[in-house]
C-alpha cells in the first residue's frame, strides 16, 4: 500500500466527511491548549530580537473546523502577549501541511472569513497573517532551514509512513496488532515507528530555528503493552467486522490477510525515547490525557435528539472519515457501507459494556 498516494481524511462536508465528524480531535485540541499556549508564550519571551514574522506549521492539518483552530489560538496568545509588553504584535506566516490528497479547496476558500474574523476579535495592531498550503509527507524536509518558530502536530503522528514490512503471512485476522499477533509483527511496527519518528524529529530539527518550539499530540496509549486495547482496540472491532464478512465470503480471505494498517499508537516511554535519542530537542513537558469513544459525537453537526443518537454510529462514522480511503483502496469500494454497517454494531456492543477511552500522548519541546 502506497500510503503517500492513498491515506486522506474524508474530504467535504458530507455525513461521511471528517469535517462533520472530527469532534474527538476538537475536543483533543481544547484540552491541550494551554500546553500549546505556554509553549508560544515562552518562545516570544525567549527571543532575544522578537521575529517580525513569527512562522507556524501545523502538520497534517487536515481540513474542516479544526483546521485553523490551533492557529488561531497560537496567534491570539502571542498578540496578548505584545500587547501586555507593549510590542508590535508580528506578522503571521502559517504553513497548513497534510498529504497530497488532503481537501485543501475547502480550507481555501474559508480563508478570507476566518482571517476576517481574527482581524474583528484582534482588532488594531493585529498583524498580517499569510497562510500557504504545503502538501507533501512530514517525514521528508517540507520548509527551508532555519525557517520555522513554531511546529504543531495532532492526531496525526500515529500514522506511519508505510505499512511494516513482511506483515501479509504473519498477522492472519488482524489488521493491526492484536493480542493474537507474533512478536514479528509487533517488532515490525515498532521499528516502523522508531524510523519514522526519527526521521520526522530529524527533519523538523533542519528547519525550526535554535530555540524554536514544538508541540505533538499523538493517538497512543498508556501501557507499555502494545497489544493492550488502549491503543488498538478500535482495530481490533474492525478486523471483527471483515473476518465476519470473509466468513460469509464477502470478502476475499487473501484481500484480509494483506491488509494492515499504516499505524502505531506509542507510548508515552516510546516516544521520551525516540526524542532522546535523536538528540536535537529538550522535552518542556509529557503528558497522557483520555477521550471517550462517546465524545465522536458532533453535536454541532447532528442533532442531539434526532436519528444519529447511536454511540455506535458516532464512532464508525468518525472511523469511516479517517479510515474510508485505505480500505476502499484495498477491498473497493462496494463493501464500504456493509463493512461500516457490521463495525457500528459491534462498536455498539461493546460500548455497552465496557469503558472506552482514546488514549492521547502530548510532547512538548526545544529545538537545542
């Protein structure tokens, strides 16, 4: 599997489009605010000449509400601050970055009222702000050397470059790791990560300026034990889902064993260690915070006492936006909505039974 060339939220606005079913990541946003905010704050005051442009890049930005949340949240704290210090607040040049096949039109064309509107809440002294799309992977270089003051990242680092290697005869019924998976397969995805993660730090450490800022929110887990349901519970339903379909020879049994998903959920142990080793940034802060699968719900979007009152129904469709375009690659899309219609009810299962929680790791750094 291509990932590069595949993996893209659901773009739109349409009951399947991540912009309608992004509420987790909303909710993740808001409770890691003020983590962002202390980071943005100490860069200001650590400047020792004050950048009339201050530079931001949020990776794998997606699109739809959550979009520019976080910039403007980072712009409205260092406005604040220019003005208690009495400085020209600066201009703003923020870079959204996702892959190739990201919805970058509809984040286009909200531009114009959201700058508007930061313009109306900031009122006089507010700086220009430039905003540029950059499309391409985040483990390879995407911004000149020395360009950049602030980097932002969330829900988005959990997702690998590409699919481990030799996983296709070794993780039979599995589309992750599961508690049935070998120890190959759960060494594979941890060196994926390992590869990754480093790389990204490496190139990220090119282009952020000494003493630049960077705050990361990954979909992770707790537990030392990878195959613990806090990081890949939601997989494990799925697969649930396409083996009762392989059963009832819906699916291809060679489709299911060839599929696996291009994700790691790492500790927060997993990650301190990566950003060790690689050396080139000093952890301000990590901290672990839960979500409900229950907090899928968009309550914007859908009506609270209308017909999508399913929690069933809230998690798949928030999984179908995510995870729609890796699936209708590999199986087609014929099967999608049988494939969604199976995972909601057995979603719906076991919410009823069990609590179930998003776990999320958030680091925040210095570039040395």
């Amino acid at each position: 599997m291509e990932v590069y060339q595949v993996l893209h939220m659901n773009g739109g606005i349409g009951d399947a489009s991540y912009a309608s079913n992004s509420s987790v990541q909303k909710k993740v946003i808001t409770m890691t605010k003020p983590i962002r905010e202390q980071a943005i704050v100490d860069l200001y005051n650590s400047s020792s000449n004050n950048p009339t442009t201050l530079c931001i890049a949020d990776l794998g930005c997606s699109s739809g509400p959550n979009t520019l949340l976080v910039v403007s949240h980072l712009m409205e704290m260092v406005h604040i601050t220019c003005k208690k210090l009495a400085h020209q607040t600066p201009e703003f040049q923020v870079y959204l970055n996702d892959l190739p096949g990201n919805d970058f039109n509809t984040i286009f064309k909200s531009l114009p009222g959201f700058l508007k509107e930061m313009k109306k809440q900031m009122g006089l002294g507010f700086g220009p702000c430039f905003v540029t799309g950059v499309p391409g992977s985040f483990y390879d270089r995407l911004f000149p050397a020395n360009s950049l003051h602030f980097v932002h990242s969330s829900y988005s680092l959990m997702w690998l470059s590409q699919v481990p290697a030799g996983l296709e005869s070794s993780n039979k019924e599995n589309i992750y790791i599961g508690s049935n998976s070998p120890p190959s397969v759960l060494k594979a995805y941890h060196e994926q990560f390992q590869r990754d993660f480093t790389l990204f730090l490496k190139c990220r450490s090119e282009e952020l300026v000494t003493g630049g800022r960077m705050v990361l929110t990954i979909l992770g887990r707790k537990s030392d034990d990878p195959t613990s349901k806090d990081g890949c519970y939601i997989w494990d339903l799925m697969a649930m889902a396409l083996n009762e379909m392989v059963a009832e020879g819906l699916i291809e049994e060679e489709k299911m064993d060839s599929f696996n998903i291009p994700q790691y959920t790492p500790s927060p142990a997993e990650v301190k260690s990566e950003v060790q080793k690689e050396g080139s940034f000093s952890i301000d802060g990590l901290e672990v915070s839960t979500v409900p699968w229950s907090a899928c719900r968009n309550y914007e979007y859908y009506p609270s006492d209308g017909y999508f009152t399913d929690g069933g129904y809230d998690v798949a469709i928030c999984m179908r936006s995510v995870a729609e375009s890796l699936l209708s690659s590999h199986f087609g899309c014929d099967i999608i909505d049988k494939v969604f219609q199976r995972y909601k009810e057995i979603v719906a299962d076991r919410m009823a039974k069990e609590k179930t929680e998003f776990f999320n790791v958030t680091i925040s750094m210095t570039r040395n």
